[in-house]
C-alpha cells in the first residue's frame, strides 16, 4: 500500500504521488511547482542559496521553523510539513516583505543568485524573534548572532556587512501588512498527522516513516539492508553528487521518542533524532565548552537538518561531534529487534566505516554524563581546526578532559578526529596524564606520546605531520587554558580574538 506525500506549500495542501522516493525539495519546487526564486548552487548543503524554511507543529500547539538546504533534502520527508520559500514572502498588493525591502535599501544583493537563500534564512530568524506577530516580549538579536544564523549562506560578489546590516534594519522596519497566520496554520499541519507508519512508494522503491521505536525496529529486522535516513545531510549528497541507489528506506523523523531530549541529576540523554542544533544547545549549557564546537559544527541549515545520533552512527572519522562526546564519557544505545545495548561511544568505532552494530540494529540513543559530584571539577575543551572559522570539515578535532584534584589529574581522556580512520582516544597520551602533577613537563611528555597514538593520512585538507603537531599543539593550548596557575583565558589564545583586539588597539 502506498500514500500520496502531503504537506502544505503555497497556501494550500499537496498531494504527491508520482515523485521518485529521492527526487530532492530543490528538483520538486524548481521543476514540478516552477517556483524557480529557490537556486542550485553547489547541491550538497554548503552555499545555501537552496535555502527553504520547513514550518512543523510543535507540542505547544504552535508552529517552529527552521531554514533548511532544500538541494539534499528528499521530498517524502516534508509530508505533515509546511514549506516556505521566498515566493511566499510577497505581500497581496504585491510590496516586500520587510526581510526584503531592507536588503534592497542596504544594497544587500548584486548578481543575486544567492538572495533568494539569505532572505529565507533572515526570514526564518525574523520569525523566531516573534516580530511578524505583535508579540510583546520582542528582542532584537546582535550582529553576532545574525551572522551566526547566516553561515549556512555564502556571498561571493556584495560581500557579508551589508547583508548583515540588512538582517539588523529588518528588525526596525514596520510589520508586514500581511503577516502569517501561525494558528492557522497549525491546525493545517494538525490536519496531515498520522498516527501509524507512512508507506510511500515509486517505481518499486519503498518509503517508510515510521512513528514509534518499536515499528522501526521491526522493519529493520524484517529488512536489515533498508537505508535508515534521519537528516539527510549526508546520505543527501549519496544521491546528488555520487548518483547512488539508496534502495528502500526508513526515515526516522517522525519518531517523537527518538525526540526527546531529558536531563537528570546524572546524565543528559539525546533521542538519535534530536537535531544536532537542540542537542548542542542542551550540551552547551552544562558543558559551555562546547559553545564555539556547536557554532562551527558545519552551519545553522545543516545543524537544523542533521541529527546528534545520525552522526555518531555515520561514524565519520572527521566527524566534529564524536570527540568531545568522548572526551566527556558519552554512552551510546543501539537496538536491535526487542533488545537493547549501551556501550561507551568509543567502543561503537571498530574500523573505517566498521561499527559495532549488527546490520539490523540502529542507534536509539546517547547518555552525556552530567558535572556532578567530582565531575564539577572536570576540566574540558574541544578544538577545531578548519582552513574556514564557519561551514568547513575540520583537518583535525581535539577534546580534552580530566577531573582536577587538586594539582594531580585523575580520569584523563584524549580523542581525536581526523587522526585516525576512526574517531579514536589516545590512550598513550592519557596513561603518561593518569594520576600525574598537572604541570608542563606533564603536557609536554603527553604531547610527545601521541606519536604512538596516531600516524595520521596527508590529504587535501592536511598533511600528516601538520595534523601531528597540530594535534600536539592542541595539547599544550589545553594545558595552558587549565594550568592551576596563571591558567591564560581564551581571549589570550584564540587569534580572532587577539585579530579583534589589535585591530581595536
């Protein structure tokens, strides 16, 4: 049995029947709706001038959104959506919407291919701070923040400042003369819910959308070869630049359990659906460390798209979230059939591409221990190291951890990525750390042991002695951030701060 995908677009419900299981959100609205304002820059998530804003229900009964690269996403994956593009922001007597009346006024565009992305992630960001609706408690988000939510949107003729300065003049300008109607349309969207699995199916391929854990588990057992797809922000780019066959697959988010993001006296535990931008924002606020990780994890479209499990169970060695996840001592839960497992993160990665999972189990979960008890002493950083700052795949990743008594480090653990052919713990360098005075001639000692932990690949991102010694270097900047004495801040270390700051001198 096969279901026709629905979801709202353009003011009204579709109905799609005919659409091959991944004909891509960009092909659909380019090709089929001829809303050709959405553009094909690099189809692979990086330039943004896909970007398309998906509108679902929330708990509350209201309506979330999030900016989104259309060019990677496949179209059965918005059936109970809403989907917005920049067609969608013209007012009825035909004016713009405030979005983009500033760019025009801050001569935000030249050539202007990549506009129609910029307005709809500026517009997405508009909604969030509830200026289209009247709302009381309006905040005016600063230029920092405005550039963080636009650096999944690449500029390369007009140049970042006058979009930026755009996206702060929206925020001044009058409310639409039409604005959206959010309770409208979220007793729409309450209108395309489904209570059991989702078939949909094109030439002999199968879609399948499960709602609940166990309904997974049993397509996955009745056919462990199925493709599981959560996010898409990787298996998308399978399909547009390697021309693979998926065969069936399993899309996993509209599993509200896999959503669930708790936290307790003793852990934080992440649904492997929770997208990797709310997992980080959970994460970063027990463990501030991870603040600038989250901002630099890829961008804001793929961070609102992909998901925490989805990523660990890729097991990239490039991956940026796995080692700090280990560095913290993260557990994950895998689950096959009626069973479930839990093992430390580290031990998921066997090989390249090799994980310990039998091929009909999937990740259902991961359990970040919280800072209690001695762990309110734990000292903590991650790393990146990227030819870009914003929306680049890093040479190497670096977290450190240990629990500090007093000056002696206890419970040291060191990972790595980009190092190795898996995200992978230094477990020479940790064992010349255990137990020993936290000071210099220790950190040094530990630097010179990860040359028996690591004999890392040259690449186009690296050669194998830069990612040696910039693994070394890591160290020492870690040693330096959480010396017991004169420990040097962040601002001291970090060269866009210290660029800042001459600059300013």
């Amino acid at each position: 049995m096969t279901e026709p995908i629905r979801f709202y677009h353009r003011n009204a419900i579709r109905e799609i029947e005919d659409a091959p299981v991944t004909r891509t959100v960009l092909q659909y609205l380019r090709e089929d709706a001829h809303c050709t304002g959405t553009k094909e820059g690099c189809a692979e998530g990086d330039c943004g001038a896909c970007t398309v804003v998906i509108g679902e229900r929330n708990e509350a009964g209201g309506v979330d959104f999030k900016a989104v690269n259309a060019c990677i996403q496949f179209l059965p994956t918005l059936d109970g959506r809403a989907l917005f593009t920049v067609e969608d922001l013209r007012q009825p007597d035909g004016s713009l919407h405030p979005v983009q009346q500033a760019l025009v006024e801050c001569h935000g565009s030249q050539c202007g291919f990549c506009t129609p992305g910029f307005v709809m992630s500026m517009w997405s960001l508009y909604e969030k701070h509830g200026h289209e609706h009247g709302c009381a408690n309006k905040t005016v988000p600063s230029r920092e923040a405005i550039g963080n939510a636009l650096t999944g949107n690449l500029c390369r003729c007009t140049g970042y400042r006058p979009i930026v300065d755009a996206a702060v003049r929206m925020f001044e300008a009058p409310a639409p003369k039409a604005p959206l109607d959010i309770g409208a349309l979220a007793r729409t969207l309450a209108t395309l819910e489904r209570v059991d699995t989702f078939h949909y199916q094109h030439a002999g391929q199968r879609f399948n959308a499960p709602r609940t854990v166990e309904a997974l588990a049993r397509i996955k057992q009745a056919e462990p070869a199925a493709r599981i797809l959560a996010g898409s922000t990787d298996i998308g780019l399978w399909v547009t630049k390697q021309m693979r066959e998926l065969g069936n697959v399993v899309y996993v988010g509209q599993i509200a359990a896999l959503q669930k993001l708790e936290t307790n006296d003793d852990w934080i535990a992440i649904g492997a659906g929770v997208t990797v931008e709310k997992a980080y924002a959970e994460l970063a606020r027990h463990y501030p460390e991870l603040t600038e990780m989250w901002l630099r994890f890829a961008s804001l479209p793929i961070r609102n798209a992909g998901t925490l499990g989805g990523n660990i169970a890729n097991g990239s060695p490039i991956g940026d979230s796995m080692p700090g996840l280990i560095a913290l001592g993260a557990r994950v839960i895998v689950r096959g059939g009626e069973n479930e497992r839990e093992m430390p993160l580290e031990d998921l990665y066997l090989a390249y591409q090799k994980k310990a999972m039998a091929e009909h189990e999937f990740v259902v979960g991961l359990k970040v221990p919280t800072r209690t008890g001695a762990r309110k002493n734990l000292h903590f950083r991650t790393y990146k190291l990227s030819k870009r700052f914003d929306s680049d795949i890093s040479a190497v990743c670096a977290a450190f951890s240990f629990i500090a008594d007093g000056n002696v480090i206890r419970e040291p653990r060191i990972a790595f990525g980009g190092m190795a052919a898996t995200p992978k713990r230094a477990t020479h360098a940790e064992a010349v750390l255990r137990d020993a005075d936290w000071h210099e001639a220790t950190a040094q000692a530990a630097m010179l042991a990860l040359g028996n932990d690591y004999a890392p690949l040259s690449d186009m991102r690296a050669t194998s002695h830069y990612r040696l010694e910039a693994a070394k270097n890591t160290l020492y900047r870690f040693w330096l951030e959480t010396r017991p004495n004169d420990p040097l801040p962040k601002s001291a270390l970090d060269v866009r701060a210290v660029a800042a700051a001459c600059a300013n001198a």
